[in-house]
C-alpha cells in the first residue's frame, strides 16, 4: 500500500489521508514524495467590502485584528493581511464606460484586462489553473471550482456577464465553471469514474440512502490492521467526516421557487448558510484526501443582491454597497464581511483539526487567498484591494504579519509570490513586476 491507496467497493472510490505508516508514491517523473502536498485555494467576495473595518492598525506582526477579520483571531498565526494591492488590468484604462464588477472579477486570478465584447471573452488563464497544470497529474482531480448562486449574469456596459460569474480560466477563452451542487461534487470526489456501471448497481450504489463507506468497510478493515494506532486515529476521524457531510447532503432540501422560471437542482440547500458551509467540508476533505490541491471558491457572483436575512436586514448586498456614506449602509454591510469571514474561519479551523503524517496540520501546507476584486463598491474601485492570505504553504510562507505595501502594488506580485511558494516554476504572471516583498519565507 501507499500513499495513493484507495477504499473502493461497488463505483465508490475514497482516496486515503495522508498517514505515517504509508510510503511516499513515486510523482509524474519518478521522485519520491517529499512530505505533505502544497494545496491551494482562492475564495471570491463580491462588491467590496467596508474598508476601515477590514485592515489591521499597525504594519508588522498581528496582534489585534481589525473588526471585520476578528473571527479568524485563533488563526493570526496563519495570516498574512496587505494593504496597497492594486489590479490596474481591472481599471477603466481608456474604457469611457468600464464595468467595475466585471473586470474586478476578471483580473482577480489573472492579473489581466478583460476584452470588451457582448459576444467573445479574453482575459488569462488564472493561478488556480496554472497550479493546477503544475500539480494536477499527480490527483484525481486537477482542480475543484465550487459556488453557491447560480452563474447567470447579464451583460453590462459592453462586456459578457461571464466576467462577471468566473474567477477561473483555464486557457484566456474559457472560463472554469463552478458545480454549486454538493450532491455532485460529493460523487465527483468519490466515485472512481466507471463506465461500465448497469443501471442496476448504479440505483443499488445510491450513495444517498446507502452510504459508500459501507461498501468500502471491508477495506478500511484491511488498512487499520496495517497502519499504526496514530495512523487508525486519522483514518476513523476521516471516515467520520465523510459521513457526516454524506449525511447533510441527503438532508439537504431543494428550494421551492413555484412561479419562477428557475428551479435550483436538487440536493442544494435551501439554507444558504448550510450550502456555504457544505462546499467548505467538501474542499476540506478533498484536501484531506489530496484528491485535487487547487480549489476556487465563487461564494455569489459579483454585483450580486443576495440578502442576508439572518444578520437582521433584508437590504440586497449590490444595493447596500453603493453606500453613499449612508452610516446605517456601512453598518449592514460590516455585518456582511464579517460573515462572510466568519465562513472562511470555520473552513480553516477544519484545516487546523486534520493532522498530516509528519504531525502539522493541513493549513501548514497550504495557502488560502480570500478577497474581492473590489475595494469600495461605491466607487467601484479596484485601489488597496481587500485581500488576505491564510496557511503556511509547507513552510515557504511568512505568515502572522500585516504587510504594507507600496501604492499600488500589483495584486500580481502576491499571485506570482504563491506559485513560487508552492514550487510553480514561474518569473512572471499577470501584471507582476517581482515577488511580493516580505511574503516568502
């Protein structure tokens, strides 16, 4: 057995965590693994947020987090927090128009302008995609692109609405589109892709009424007898974690959209709070299980008016952020960023509970960028854009810091610093100019 061993019984696949007791399988050219993976993630929040909430005080090491980033002080440690970033590819540059939300959402991971056109799309491809070239081979799956509203946008000012609902491109014409569906990506991370499954065992392997792990349980069997007892600890915490997001799933009801023209499909939850928090346990898991190691998440597409009911307003988030310095506007939408961080902290505190075979923990060997690709939605403005990164990226990154930058740094240099953490062999990417200072260890 190694690393790369799989549980599998009747279509169901389940790639193995990372142990102590299962050898290093050999990469794409023959090397031995060295240790635990890089994995990679890219989380996208549209309209911008309330700036003076989101940046810490002081430049340097972290010590009191600002308002809106307060839910992740148990992981200050594992943050690194920025100010100056800028996307110029995102500006109006000559565009007597623009189109501040498409463009923002365009060059987040590409560092590159979007053409405008109604009918064609151009930008980059972005560094998920890039990573996922760079390390894709070596997984099941060579990248994960998830979100929870529907990619439907209208076009605006001159550009596609698809700039607007794509932060992934896997080549500068084709955008990666997300699942929204936990059903679906739950069977695309477990199940070994067969072809050769009759109707018949496919409606006897419903993975929805019968669980996989229990046609997997003769195998997982035969692996605790060979792992070590610290190894049978991880593998149980494991299986445990898949059956319970495999038990929300089928909890998990469709919305009841009578007189609509759009019915969600089936297996969304109708509590968005629980669709967010079911795509944060997938990517933990596919992480764990190191079924693919470059993720994006599109939380809503950008000039969204989801409201957030929960936080005590029904005020539209695209609404409230053309603010115009209305108090009770930057309350709401305070409240809505620190929500939205409040999700990112449950995902990482799930990274920090999944130890790894040399004794870290998941968010040691990854990299986790949250952030928009708008400062002030009032304004549209793509200037100190609000961005953080969490995770240590297997000891290539200097996390725990507040690091100002230079006006007008480009958000680049932070995507190309990234890629070269995580062993990406490049010098340049989008409009970078050099590696973000003080980001590499």
């Amino acid at each position: 057995m190694n690393r790369r061993s799989m549980l599998r019984g009747m279509g169901a696949a389940l790639a193995l965590p990372w142990m102590e007791s299962l050898p290093a399988v050999a990469g794409p050219v023959g090397a031995a693994s060295q240790g635990p993976p890089v994995r990679m993630c890219y989380w996208y929040v549209p309209n911008g947020v309330h700036l003076p909430a989101w940046f810490p005080e002081r430049p340097g090491t972290l010590v009191d987090l600002p308002e809106t980033l307060q839910p992740l002080s148990f992981a200050r440690q594992y943050l690194n927090c920025f100010h100056g970033l800028t996307h110029n590819t995102a500006l109006t540059n000559g565009d007597d128009e623009g189109c501040g939300h498409g463009q923002g959402a365009a060059s987040f991971l590409t560092g590159a302008q979007a053409y405008k056109s109604q009918d064609a799309v151009r930008v980059d491809v972005s560094a998920d995609q890039l990573y996922a070239r760079h390390v894709g081979d070596q997984t099941r799956l060579p990248s994960l692109e998830l979100g929870c509203e529907a990619a439907r946008s209208g076009n605006a000012f001159g550009y596609s609405g698809t700039y607007k609902t794509h932060i992934s491109w896997r080549t500068p014409t084709s955008p990666a589109p997300y699942e929204l569906n936990p059903k679906l990506v739950f069977d695309r991370l477990f199940t070994d892709g067969s072809e050769s499954l009759t109707r018949a065992t496919v409606a006897d392997r419903d993975f929805y009424r019968r669980s996989i792990l229990d046609y997997a349980l003769d195998d997982a069997r035969r692996v605790r007898s060979r792992v070590s007892s610290a190894d049978r600890l991880k593998l149980d915490q494991y299986l445990t974690g898949v059956r319970e997001v495999e038990r929300r799933i089928q909890n998990a009801s469709s919305t009841d959209l009578s007189g609509t023209d759009f019915e969600r499909p089936e297996g969304i939850p109708s509590d968005f709070d629980e669709h967010l928090r079911l795509m944060c346990d997938l990517m933990v898991l596919a992480f764990q299980t190191d079924s693919t190691r470059a993720s994006s998440f599109m939380v809503t597409k950008e000039a969204t008016d989801r409201n957030y009911p929960w936080l005590g307003f029904t005020d539209g988030h695209h609404e409230l952020s053309h603010h115009g310095n209305d108090e009770e506007k930057h309350r709401k939408l305070r409240e809505i960023d620190r929500y939205h961080i409040s999700i990112l902290a449950y995902m990482i505190e799930k990274m920090m509970d999944v130890e790894e075979a040399d004794g870290s923990n998941l968010l040691d060997h990854s990299m986790i960028l949250f952030g928009s690709g708008i400062s002030d939605g009032d304004r549209h403005d793509h200037v100190n854009l609000p961005v953080i990164v969490l995770g240590k990226g297997g000891g290539s990154v200097r996390s725990g810091q507040y690091l100002k930058c230079r006006p007008e740094t480009p958000m680049s240099n932070l995507l190309l610093s990234m890629l070269q953490g995580a062993g990406v062999p490049v010098d340049r990417f989008g409009d970078s100019t050099e590696p973000l200072s003080g980001f590499l260890a």
